[in-house]
C-alpha cells in the first residue's frame, strides 16, 4: 500500500468517438488549466497518439494522497467528466497508477 504522503501519479486513457477529437481536446485543454492551479497539482500533461487523434493520454501528478483527493473532490472534475462522457468511447477513462520503481 502506498504511504499517503508520497506523490500519486496517474496516467488516463480514453478515445474520443469519431469526430469529436477537437471537441475532446478543447474540454481537456480548458480543464488542465483548472487542475494546474489546484493546490497539489505537479503536472497535468495532455497528449494524443501520435498516429490517432482521437486516442488522448492524461498524465498526471499530485503531491500526495490528500491533494489527489482534494482534486477528486473538486467540482470542476465532476463537471468535466459529464461533458467528456458523452464524447467517448466506452464507460469512460482507464486508470493506471504508477509508482516510482525502485
């Protein structure tokens, strides 16, 4: 089990439906200006597949479990994800925590 106090780093996958990639982009890039200047945040990083505009990969850091929940809490997240639902494919973003490897 992590220790609460070190950082929570993430990486979110998801594909937009066809046809939506510059709508999905434009509410990702206006919501990672939210989460950047969340207390907590150490980056919030967007990028797409390089050869499939429509496949997006967040990664994203926060210093610690306490503002990973915080950011989780927010309602500018809750917000974000029912206009980011509709526009992809499947029930939503895949999750992957990651840990520093030793």
């Amino acid at each position: 089990m992590p220790d609460s106090a070190d950082p929570v780093t993430l990486i979110a996958t998801f594909r937009a439906q066809q046809g939506q990639g510059s709508t999905v982009m434009s509410l990702i890039s206006a919501y990672g200006e939210v989460v950047r200047a969340e207390p907590g945040n150490i980056f919030f990083d967007i990028y797409t597949d390089r050869d499939d505009s429509h496949a997006f990969v967040i990664i994203e850091r926060y210093q610690n479990h306490d503002a990973f929940q915080q950011h989780l809490g927010g309602a500018a997240g809750a917000e974000f994800n029912s206009h980011l639902g509709p526009l992809i494919e499947g029930d939503g973003s895949e999750l992957q925590f990651l840990r520093m490897a030793p």
